[in-house]
C-alpha cells in the first residue's frame, strides 16, 4: 500500500471524545488513532474509563457521545445502533457477556454468522467453518447444545466470545479484558485466537489492566488510560515499564496501593 | 463424525432453520371460505335447537336427556364474576350459530373430503403432516368432523380413535361409563353450554398396556362468521398405557366475534401416561373459553402442554385431579397476547392423594398492549401426605402499554408436603439486546430470539414439526414490534 | 366495664345517635364524615368469604346485635395498671413517649418525655386532638386528603370504624426532626374467660382510629400493641382499628405492631402507609394470638424513590385464624418494595396470605419482591398462599416466592441426633424461621420483645 493510500488504510479515527452515563462524564477527551494492521493496548485502572471506551465503540445505548467524533473507516458511526456497527466490521469481545436463556450456541453462531455475512450460508460448510474455529480455541462439542453463556464458567465465556469474533472476522476486534479469569493454558489458547483475527487488513484494540496476555498479543503501541483519557503512549516497552513500576510512575500520582506483578 | 455434526444438525438450529423459512406478514389461516352447508341452525340457542342437534345425530335418548339437562343448567348458571368481566359480557349468546353441518359424514380418504373444505385443510397443512408423522388425524369443520383416519397397526391393537360422534353411536357402553364423569355439566357455565350443543371432538380409548408412541392428531377449523364451536373430547387410557394427542386451532379473520367452547376430559387409569398437546391459534375475533379436566389414578401421569397464541380472550384452566397414590400430573404452558387479547390462562392441581407430585411451568409474553393473566390453584386435601408441587411463572414485558398478572392460589391442607410457588416479571434485558445486536442481529431479531429462547422449555417438549411452526407464529407477532 | 362507657349495640344504633356517642366539641366537617359513613355502612353488604379480599375468613359468626361501641375513654390514669402490658414496655426500653388505652379498668394514660416537648412534637389522644385548633386542621386536611385518593377499600367495616371510632391517637412529627425512641400505643383489651371463642363472645366494640403524620425528613419510630389483659369477665368481641401513616418527601419511619389477643376477639385491622418522595417506611407485623386476625397492611408508593420494606411473622395456635394480606401499590417511578412474610401454625390454627404487588402504568424500574413461607406444624393446620402480581409497566424487577412444607426432616433430624429431643428441635427450627425476620427488625426492643413472646408461644405445649 502507499503513503498516498493511508487514509484507505485508516481503520478507527477518535478525535476529542466525550462520554456522559447517566449525567457523569467518563471520557473526557480521548484521541486515538488505529490504522490497519496495528495492535493497539489500551492499559489502565480500573475505573479509568477503558471499559467505557470499548462499550462506546459498540454503541451501548447507555454510553451518550457528548462531544466529538468516533470515525471508523472515515464514516462517523457515534448515531449507528450496535448491529450496524456489527455489520460494518467491528465486533467487540465482552469483558462479562450476559447468558441469553434457551438459546442455544449453535443456533445463536449461525444466526450471527448469517446475519454477518448478509447471506445464509449452506449448513454443511458453516458447520466445518465452526469445527475448524472450534478446535483453534479448544472449545468442547457439548458447548454447541448449551445456552449461550448460560452457567458458563469465567474461561468458557472468554473463548466463546473469541469464537463469535472469529466466525464475525472484524476489521476492528475489540477485547475488554479477555484475559480476566484465564489460567494460563487458556490464556494461550484464547491469545492465539485473538492473533489469527489479526491481519494487514485488520486492527486490534485490546484492554486490559495486566500486561500478561501481551506476552502473547504482541502491541505496536500500547496506551495509558486515566481519568478518561490516554495520558501517555508508547511501545510495547511501555507495558513493560508498567508492570515492574506501577501506574504512579505514568500518572505520576501518589501510590493508593501497592503496584502488584 | 464427531458430536458438532449431530448437534447442529439434529438439535435446534435445524429447528430454527425451518422456522426461519417464508415468512409472512399476516395471520395466515385468516382466509374464509365460501358457506356451503348441509345444515346451519338459526342464530341464538333454544331447546328446540338442542333437540334437532340430538336427533339429526340420531343420539340415544339417555344423551338428549344429558343435553336437555346441560341447556336448563346453562340458561340458570351466571356468568363468571371474575376474570376479564368486561369481554365476557360482551358475548351475545342470542347471536351466535350453535349448529353448523357442513358434509354429510367423517371420510377416511382425504379424495372423499369435499373440494372446497379438502382445499382449506390442504392450506392448513392437515394431510401433509398426517404423511410425515402422525399416527392417526381428526379434522373437524364447524361443527362436524369432516376427515379422519388411523394407522391400521393402532387399530389392530384395538386403538379407538373416532371423532365423538362415531365414537357414541360405535362404542356407547364405552363412553356413557366416561362421559362427563370428569366435567359435570354444573361445573361451569361453559361446560354447561358445551355440554347442551356439542358436537365433534375426538374419542380415544387406548387398551391396557398399549403404547402409542407417535402421537394422534385433531385439527379444529371454524369456517363461518359467528360460529359457535363446541366440540367435545374424551380420551380414555386405561391401565398402563400411553397416548399423546395433539390438537391445533385456527378461524378466519371476521369483524364480527365467535366462540369456540369445548369440553376435554382425560381419564388416565393407574399406570396410564396421557400427553395433551394443544397449539391454539385462534384468529383475534374468537372467545376461546375452554375447560379442561384430567383425573389421574394411582402411578398415572397426566401432561398438558399448552400453548395459547391466538383469540381474543382465552380463558382455560387445564386441570389434573391427582386422585391416586404416586400420581403425577404437569402443565406446561406458553402465552402470548398481542394488541387487544388477553390470555387468562393458568392450571390447577388438586393433589387428592398422598405421594402425588405436579409441576406447573408457565410462561407469557404480552406486547402492544396485550395481557397475559396465570391463574393457578394448588390444593392438597387432608391426608394427602408427601405431596410435592413446583409452580414457576415467569413473564414477560415487550413495551409499557402492555400488562402482566400473577393471580396463584395455594391451599394446603396437610401438614407432609411441599409446596413451592416462584413468579417473576421483567422486560427484554437491555444488556442482552445490545450484546445480541453487537453481533449484528436487528432489534427485532435480537428480540425475537430472546423470546424463543424465553420459550425453549415449551418449544423443546413439542413434535419437531409444531416447534417449527410455532417459532414461525413468534417470529411473525415479533416483526416490527419494537422500535 | 361500666355501662356508660359502652353505647348502644351497633345494629340498633340509630343515625341521629351515631353522633351523639361523642364529645359535643368535635368539629363539624368531623361529623358529616360520621353520619355520612354511617349511612353508607347501613347499605354496604357484610363481606362473605365468596369476596376475594375475605376469602376464608368467615364474619358472620359476629352479632352485631350483641356488640356496644365504646366511648371516648375520660378517665385518666398515672401508671399503667396491666402487669403484663408493663412488662412489654420495659422490654422495649426507653419510650419518647407512652399512650395506652386500657379497656379492662376503662381508663388511658399518657406520659411524655423532655424531647417530645422540646422538639414540638404531638403526641395527643384523637379526641383531644380534634378539640384542639392546629391539630383539628391538620387532621381535617388529611382526611381531605384520603377523600381524594382512590383505591381505599369503604367495605362494612372501615365505613364502621368512620362512624364510631372514639379512640385513638395522634402523632405528628414537624420536618427535620429525628425522635430517638419510639413512641409506643399500647390497646389492653379486657381477655374474658380462656375458652370463649368469637361466635359466644358479647360486649365491647373497639374502634381505634390512628393517625400519624411525619413531616418531610423527619424520621420516626412507632410501636403498636394491642394485647388482652390476663383476666377479665368481658371480651372484647371486635377491635376494628384503621391506622394511617402520612410519610412526606425524605421522611423515614420504623413501624411494628404486635397482636397478643385472646380467642374471643375478632381483630379487623386496616393500615395504609403514604409514602412521598424518596420516603421510606419499614414496618413489622407480628400476629401471635387472637380468636380471628384479619389485617390489610397497604403501603401507597406515591411519588419517586419511595421505599417500603414490609416483614411478618405470625405463630398460630389453638382455633385461631390469621388472614394477612399486604398490598404495595406502585405509583410512581423508581419505587421499592420488599415484602417477607412468614406464618407458622400449630394445632388447627389456620393462616390466609395474600400479597398484592400493583404495579401502575408510569412506575416505571419498579423493584419489588414478596416472600411468603408457611410452616405446618400440625395435622390439623391449614395454610393457605395467594401471592399476587398485577403489571402494568415493562421496565421492572417483580418477583414473588411462596413455600408451604412442615419442618424439614434433615434439619430435625440434625438436632435430634444431637440429643435434642423432638418438640425441642421443632421448637429450635420455628425460632430459627422467625429469626431470619426478627433479624431485619430496625428497633431493637421490638425484637427483643418479639422474640420473647414468639417463644413462650413456641413452648406452649407443642
């Protein structure tokens, strides 16, 4: 691709982004470029917003766009529902999914795959499309005939979500903490899963309050969120820095508590 | 192959798949035909009317006697002063046609059905499914049974499936020892009324120890504008056997109102297993006041699995009396009420005997200012040790014009028992429509699915075939509804 | 009981006497309500078990020809004369203030401490209050007010208490202020002989009438007793009392009241609890002894964020009948309400529940949750259960549980394997049911004091 090409190149543009929940303002000015291509690590507190980010990305109808613009692929998308979002290429992988009750997950992922791809598509080959995405993230047979994250441990509904992305293929992969409630085998598995969504075509934007699922996602940049901004950027190095110093040494507040490893 | 195969494919997505297919806009049986009758009483009910229905039946005296009865009784008897009193009063009984006879007699080969009635049931589906996988069919239209047939093995095996009127004149001795002994005609005002003009229904007698595994099948069909349909149906299992029948309900869309009354009564002897399907899909002109009553005896097992979609009003209590030691009995029960319907449906058990359980599982949506009531009564008389009963209602709200009610009632009379009743009401959650739409799905469908999904504990006890269909009425009364 | 005290017996009681059984000086709009009503309870039908809300509960062993309303109690007394009643207030503790009215010795007694009076507080029997100027308004303006509400139940009995209440109190809290002890309202109702039962029982009608007024961000905490003394030749036949409480915006009151009546009284009880903004009322009923106890417990959330958390514990015993019914009646958005009630019976005690959650079209994000166990205790108990759900917004959180079982083997079991025997372990097990609900109880006296008279009605040969 060239230079004269780079804003074809452009995945997620958002310039000065304000963010009202019920009248108290989370995001207060976030910019933020992602292009295709890039893995983009959004670190932070808890409390510091990044979570808001990502439901903002989606659309969440409790998440009010006060100031700003959130362009993806130069289109404003703040006033789109969800599902046009969805349809447009950006998925997002939930840090705690909801159950969905007599539903089943096989009838749920085709539902979602067709509905994706605007076509529906002959049983036979989704059902090898699903096996193959299947077996990538260990995920169990039995899990098809239950409902969608319904009883699901902590682990089953990160791979699910992982799974649902993968059969979406989105150009702009949202990951709200997917690394919380993993053990490290399936931190493996499910990082694996989030690098075979990655592409030159695609961009990657992962939250997350640890630096451990970076070991396996590697960023080009990784972001730190504060108070409802990014208020430093950087390398991969970055996380490094964070993990052995804490995040007073970015935000440069007084320790509340000890950093942890 | 591994499971992946099996599950996709056999389990609910093939469900789904075919729900999904040709989907239309509009109440789909609403179509009418044109009135071609051998006989159509005059509006409004008399003796003589009741009379002429017994003699052009050529019933025995001990029946018109029963009707004659019934009539008194129902001239006499009140109209129920609770439920949607409203609605109720509204039914002009003096305008309503009591008796409607359309062709000579029930045919068991579908060619011998007249074109005209052959052509409505052939749009409904009625022989197609019969193909696929019932085991012997009833179709009743107006007020007579117009088709009817049954596997030859089941016969063999000395099964009696007959429309009631066949029933009556071919096995008396059968059915004068069954008849109305579960639902006197005093019971209600209803009962009473059906009791005095019924006509059609089903007749089952299953014989000790026989099992029908695949299930029988009745379809209903009011045809002419202010019809009154008051079929009636007995079903006998005696010691050790099992039947499940199914019956599903549909009438044109008129602008005028007609009432569908029937009387169901289910004997199940010690040890006998009786399933009772219905799907009703009344068009939104029709008063469904319907009583259904089962008596259970020791071991017996008693399910009515009901789903209630259509109609302007429904009122219907199915009904299991636990009578004998370690009987079980279940009502299964969805509901679903558009703009101006009311579903008034529940159960009720009554636990006679000790060792006797029952579970009740209600579910109801209302949308567009439709109401859902669950009336429900648990009673346990004294000595009825170790009884144990589970009700579970949960509904469902679509928008703010619409309405809900919990109205169970328990009365426990004996110490050893126990007794749980859980009720909930909510909405669509608006966690789960956004994660739902994050993946691309529309409001709609997003909805639609959580409704299925509501309804899976019903849809999964139904033939394939009927959760298909009954996915695809859900589907339909869900596009557009929410904006 | 001296004769003039009493009236003429209700069913002879001719209007123009309907007046005439009170003091000369009550304001006139008062008056017009009595005949008004009276006139009314003349036509109104004696409910029968066929009407929903009584369903089970049966009236018409009550003569009416047998029953003398009371007069407004004249004489006063300086210390409460019942032994028993004086027990109770001890283990309640410290009181703001004290007002009984005790139809054994046909005397009240009221007693006040420094705070009532330095804060401006009322607390004044209702005769008196009516009398008075500023009180008077107050209560003329919230009758007003009830009049202009709908949905209060004017069946036989309320139109009764209307017309022939001369008891009664009022209290009435100015806004922003916080009483630290409770007021406490004790009724001592004469016992009459052990084994008289409501259909034998003559004399006395009670009609308490009581009214509380809580001002906006005031809180309150108020204690109703309404027990029998230990001997006595009379019975009270009909205590039918109405109680109401007016809770304005960001007010909060605990209320608990206790009914410890003998087996010739039929208790017909009827308390509606107005909530306004952001109000809150948190209120405790406990039903132990009384021949019939019908009681309605009505909580109106008017107005948004109000909050009402309503607990009951009733312990059946002999021939007595319980029916309870709670009503929480969603108005307004964003409300609140939690309901548990539960219900032990011993002997043929029987026991109707009825829950009502009524949820208006514009109450939206309701949450309300209603909880009702029964425990059978003997053969002969009979429990009935009628929780109900009437929804007429999308947007809530309604859910209702009710349970019906006899005490749990494994439990029993349990305790009797360690050595405990059978009645001592049952006895454990129904304490134990009655504390998960004493343990939610705000005003810790209260608990004391029902735990106290739950178990000696627990031991009671069981």
């Amino acid at each position: 691709m060239t230079a004269s090409n780079s804003n074809s190149k452009r995945i997620l543009e958002i310039i000065d982004l304000h963010v009202k929940v019920e009248d108290k303002e989370i995001l207060k000015g976030v910019n933020l470029t992602i292009n295709a291509g890039e893995v983009h690590a959004i670190m932070g507190r808890n409390g510091s917003g990044k979570s808001t980010l990502s439901y903002t990305v989606m659309g969440h109808p409790r998440y009010k766009v006060t100031g700003g613009q959130m362009l993806y692929k130069g289109q404003e998308i703040s006033e789109m529902s969800p599902d046009e979002r969805c349809k447009l290429g950006i998925s997002l992988a939930f840090q705690y999914p909801v159950a969905i009750s007599g539903v089943s997950v096989s009838n749920f992922l085709r539902k979602i795959t067709n509905s994706k791809r605007g076509k529906e598509i002959p049983v036979k080959e989704f059902r090898q499309e699903l096996k193959a995405a299947m077996a990538k993230l260990g995920v169990k047979d039995e899990f098809l005939s239950r409902y969608v994250n319904d009883g699901f441990s902590g682990g089953e509904k990160k791979r699910l979500e992982i799974l649902q992305l993968s059969l979406l293929k989105p150009s702009l992969a949202v990951l709200d903490e997917t690394d919380s409630g993993l053990d490290i085998d399936a931190l493996k598995t499910v990082s694996e899963g989030v690098n075979a969504l990655a592409s030159d075509e695609t961009a990657i934007l992962l939250i997350t309050h640890y630096q451990r699922m970076l070991d396996y996602v590697q960023p080009d940049f990784v972001h730190v969120f504060q108070d409802g901004k990014i208020v430093t950027s950087g390398g991969k190095e970055l996380a490094l820095e964070l993990e052995s110093r804490g995040y007073d040494w970015v935000t440069g507040e007084p320790a509340s508590e000890p950093a942890k490893v | 192959m591994s499971k992946v195969d099996e599950s996709t494919e056999s389990k609910t997505p093939s469900r789904d798949e075919l729900a999904l297919e040709g989907i239309g806009t509009d109440y789909k049986y609403g179509f009418r035909d044109e009135e071609d009758y051998v006989f159509k009483s005059g509006r409004g009910l008399t003796k003589e009317i009741v009379t002429k229905i017994s003699q052009m039946k050529k019933e025995p005296q001990w029946m018109l006697d029963f009707r004659l009865k019934a009539f008194d009784i129902f001239m006499k008897k009140p109209m129920p002063t609770w439920g949607n009193c409203d609605l109720l009063n509204d039914i002009d009984f003096q305008n309503i046609f009591y008796y409607i006879k359309p062709s000579i007699k029930g045919e068991k080969n579908w060619e011998d059905v007249p074109d005209n009635i052959k052509n409505t049931f052939d749009r409904l589906g009625i022989p197609e499914a019969e193909r696929k996988f019932l085991a012997g069919v009833t179709a009743q239209y107006e007020s007579e049974v117009v088709y009817h047939s049954i596997r030859e093995d089941l016969e063999q095996q000395g099964v009696i499936f007959l429309d009631m009127d066949s029933g009556l004149r071919e096995h008396e001795e059968i059915v004068r020892k069954h008849f109305a002994t579960v639902i006197p005609a005093a019971d209600n005002k209803f009962a009473a009324l059906n009791s005095a003009v019924w006509s059609g229904g089903s007749f089952i007698w299953v014989p000790e120890g026989v099992k029908v595994e695949i299930p029988l099948q009745a379809y209903f069909r009011i045809n002419a504008e202010n019809m009154g349909q008051f079929e009636r149906t007995l079903i006998i299992a005696e010691p050790g056997s099992f039947v499940h029948y199914i019956e599903g309900c549909t009438a044109p869309v008129y602008s005028s109102d007609s009432l569908h009354s029937a009387v169901v009564e289910l004997i199940a002897k010690p040890g006998a297993h009786i399933r009772y399907t219905t799907i009703q899909n009344w068009s939104r002109n029709v008063y469904n006041l319907v009583t259904k009553r089962a008596v259970a005896h020791a071991n017996a097992k008693v399910e009515w699995v009901d789903g209630n979609l259509g109609s302007k009003l429904t009122m219907k209590y199915p009904a299991i009396y636990l009578m004998g030691e370690k009987a079980h009995g279940e009502v299964l029960s969805i509901a679903f009420a558009g703009e101006d319907q009311h579903q008034d449906a529940g159960a009720k058990i009554i636990h006679g005997a000790p060792d006797t359980t029952s579970m009740i599982v209600s579910k109801s949506i209302s949308k567009n200012g439709g109401r859902t009531s669950y009336r429900g009564l648990i009673k346990v008389y004294p000595d009825a040790k170790n009884v144990k009963s589970s009700v579970k209602c949960d509904a469902l709200l679509l928008d703010e014009k619409s309405r809900s009610d919990t109205y169970p009632t328990m009365e426990v009379d004996e110490k050893e028992v126990s007794i749980e009743h859980e009720a909930t009401v909510s909405k669509v959650g608006e966690e789960q429509l956004f994660y739902l739409m994050s993946r691309g799905l529309s409001q709609d469908e997003a909805t639609a699915m959580i409704v299925n999904g509501f309804f899976e504990p019903f849809t999964k006890e139904l033939p394939l075939e009927y959760a298909v269909e009954l996915n695809r009425l859900i589907q339909l009364e869900m596009e557009g509804s929410v904006g | 009981m001296s004769e003039q005290a009493k009236g003429p017996q209700v069913s002879t009681l001719a209007k123009d006497q309907v007046g005439g059984l009170f003091a000369t000086q009550e304001p006139q709009w008062l008056k017009e309500r009595r005949l008004s009503a009276w006139e009314s309870y003349l036509q109104a039908p004696m409910p029968t078990v066929k009407n929903e809300d009584w369903r089970s509960t049966t009236v018409n062993k009550l003569d009416l020809g047998k029953l003398y309303p009371v007069k407004a109690l004249t004489k006063q007394e300086a210390k409460i004369q019942s032994a028993k009643l004086e027990a109770s207030l001890e283990k309640i503790g410290e009181a703001a203030a004290v007002y009984m009215e005790d139809y054994a010795t046909s005397t009240f007694h009221i007693a006040a401490s420094k705070e009532i009076a330095e804060k401006k507080i009322t607390v004044l029997p209702l005769a008196q209050a009516l009398a008075a100027e500023t009180t008077a308004k107050d209560l003329e303006k919230l009758a007003a007010l009830i009049d202009a509400k709908r949905g209060v139940v004017q069946d036989k009995f309320t139109l009764m208490n209307t017309a022939l209440s001369a008891s009664g109190l009022y209290v009435h809290i100015p806004k922003n202020t916080t009483v630290t002890a409770p007021v406490v309202m004790a009724l001592n109702l004469p016992a009459g002989a052990a084994d008289k039962a409501v259909e034998s029982s003559e004399n006395l009608a009670v009609f308490p009438k009581v009214i509380v007024h809580v001002e906006a961000n005031s809180t309150l905490k108020f204690v109703s007793l309404t027990t029998a003394s230990e001997a006595s030749s009379e019975t009270a036949a009909l205590v039918n009392a109405v109680v109401e409480f007016h809770v304005e915006a960001g007010a909060r009151v605990e209320v608990a009241e206790v009914t410890n009546l003998t087996p010739g009284t039929f208790f017909v009880n009827r308390v509606r609890a107005y909530l306004g903004r952001d109000a809150q009322i948190d209120f405790t009923t406990a039903g132990l002894g009384g021949g019939q106890v019908k009681s309605d417990l009505e909580t109106v959330l008017e107005d948004r964020g109000a909050q009402a958390a309503v607990k009951g514990i009733v312990l059946g015993a002999g021939k007595e009948h319980y029916a309870y019914n709670t009503i929480a009646d969603h108005k307004a958005p964003d409300t609140t309400s939690n309901i548990v009630f539960r219900v032990a019976l011993k002997d043929s005690s029987t026991s109707i529940y009825q829950g009502n959650v009524v949820v208006d079209k514009v109450a939206q994000r309701t949450d309300a949750y209603q909880s009702n166990k029964n425990l059978l205790l003997s053969r002969a108990a009979k429990a009935d259960s009628i929780p109900k759900l009437e929804i007429l917004a999308d947007d809530v959180k309604c859910s209702h549980g009710a349970t019906v079982s006899p005490v749990d083997r494994d439990q029993l079991f349990y305790l009797m394997s360690r050595g405990l025997t059978r009645s001592q372990s049952e006895e454990l097990i129904v304490t134990g049911f009655f504390q998960q609900v004493l343990d939610l109880i705000p005003i810790s006296g209260v608990k004391d004091l029902l735990a106290e008279l739950a178990a000696s009605r627990i031991e009671d040969k069981m």
